[in-house]
C-alpha cells in the first residue's frame, strides 16, 4: 500500500518532467526564432500548407525577416487551396510591405496553389509554379447549410428573436429569402472584386483581362504561364535560385528554414483541422477556397 512520502515523491518526480518538457520547448523555441539573428545572408523560407484558416504564424515570420539585415529574400513555398479571404489579405498585405523595404519575395507553387494562395502569391516579387501545379481558382464563396426540412421532420422547432430583419440570415434552420440572398450576393461579389483587383495590380493585367478566368476555374502551372498568370515554371530549387539571383545572393544561395516542432506540428495542427471543420460547418464565412 502506498504511504504519503510515495506518493508525493510520484507527485514531484511528474512535475520535474513536466518542467524539463516545458525548459525544452522554450529552448527550442527561442533557437528557431533568435538564431536567425546570426546567421549569414540567406534567403528564408516560409512554407504555408494547407487551408489558410488564420495569419499570425505567417505574418510575424514576414515581420521578423522584414526586419532582418541578414535576410534579402524570401521564399513563399505555397501548397494550399486557400482558405479565409482575411486571412489570406493579411498575408498578402504583409507581403507588400515586405517587398517595400526592398527585399524580394518570390511564391513557389507546390502541388496546389490555389484562390487565397493565389491571392498571397499575386503580391510577390516573382511566381514560379511547376508544370502539373493546381492554382487559380480565382473566386469567393458563402457555403450556408440548410437543414430546415429535416428538423421538421424529426419535430426540432427553431423559434429566433431578433433586431432588424437580416440579423439571423443564413441559418440552418429556415430558407432564405430573396432580400437575402441578393444582400449575400453583393457581399459575395464586393470580395470577389477585391480579389480580381489584387490580381490585375499583382500581374499588371487589366481588370477586364483577369474576369473572363476569374470564375472560379482552376489551371495547371503551364496553363496559368501562358495565361500570363505565373512568371516561370521551375522547382522549389529554381524559386531559391531565383530569390538568390535577384537578391545579390547568387544562385543555390543559403537558406533559412525555421525548424517547426511537435507543439506546432502536432497541437497547432490538430487544432487548424478542428477549426476547418467549424469554419465549413457552422458560421458562414467569406472564403477564397478551391471546393
């Protein structure tokens, strides 16, 4: 049978271990973040994968190397199919300032790159894609449920209380009205300009020459080069060299890669996971995403 000295000496020897855990990601932590401080030039890397549900991570990394003497470039490495239109207009916005301080800012086109990772890739420097890349998809979209037959059928009365006519719209619990959807649609398509707006600035194209393929449609890189959509098709390797070339770096320039560790792979990335699902199930928002 334990007695009280056993199990306060458990008790201890947990804590002891929970602190060393905490020491260890603080420390580790502080590395990934300070030491590029005193590194030689390089051009950073910053990877974006995945539906883009928030900025923060992205923003302070481009803040960071803004602010950096020892980082001339950056490389965006995008594979994503976008995601929350704020989210990805931060980005971008933050993008520019970047480039303002007179560095270069080079998008690299994984796999897909598509809607707001179109969007963020629209303000760089310089857009490399590879041949079979997914991108465009140049649109916004609401996606509202309506789930109010099936309530009826299995007896759940919704019964809302409000203060203007439009307070409740787009709940699952009654169709929407005509008034509505014409107010959703102009919503809807006030996003969408900003998005074709950001297209023609970021590829010196006319308004006009962006819409008629900005409905949505999606391209592969070689498409989307004669289109005038992408600069360059190449490589991740090839956006590097380029970020270096243009840079003064040179070609196959040094690189900076912040290490990402179990908190952020494991806890920040279940938690996105949950988050998309409550972003695409319940409240209604403005998305720049490929469907």
């Amino acid at each position: 049978m334990l007695n009280r000295r056993d199990v306060w000496l458990g008790l201890f020897l947990l804590a002891s271990l929970a602190g060393i855990v905490v020491i260890a990601l603080m420390v580790l932590a502080l590395l990934s973040v300070d030491g590029i401080s005193i590194s030689p030039k390089s051009v950073a890397i910053i990877e974006i994968t995945g539906p883009i549900i928030g900025s923060s991570s992205v923003v302070d990394k481009l803040d960071r190397y803004m602010k950096n003497d020892n980082v001339p470039a950056v490389v965006i490495r995008l594979n994503t199919p976008g995601g929350g239109v704020v989210a990805s207009q931060e980005i971008y916005e933050t993008v520019l300032k970047v480039r303002q301080t007179g560095k270069k800012v080079i998008a690299s086109m994984d796999a897909v790159a598509a809607s707001g990772g179109y969007y963020i890739a629209v303000a760089c420097d310089s857009v490399v894609a590879n041949p079979g890349t997914i991108t465009g998809s140049i649109g916004v979209i609401i996606n509202l449920a309506d789930f109010s037959e099936l309530y009826q059928k299995i007896g759940i009365d919704f019964s809302a209380r409000k203060s203007g006519k439009f307070k409740d719209m787009g709940s699952s619990a009654r169709k929407m009205t005509d008034e509505e959807k014409a107010l959703l649609d102009s919503v809807v398509m006030d996003t969408y300009e900003q998005f074709v707006q950001a297209v023609s600035i970021g590829r010196n194209m006319d308004p006009d020459q962006v819409r008629p393929y900005a409905d949505g449609r999606i391209f592969t890189g070689r498409q989307a080069k004669e289109l005038g959509f992408v600069d360059e098709l190449g490589t991740y390797q090839d956006a590097i060299d380029l970020a270096g070339i243009i840079s003064g770096l040179g070609k196959n320039p040094p690189i900076l890669k912040e290490k990402r560790d179990f908190f952020e792979d494991f806890v920040l990335g279940g938690i996105s996971k949950i988050q998309r699902f409550v972003m695409e199930q319940s409240i209604p928002r403005l998305l720049y995403i490929m469907q």
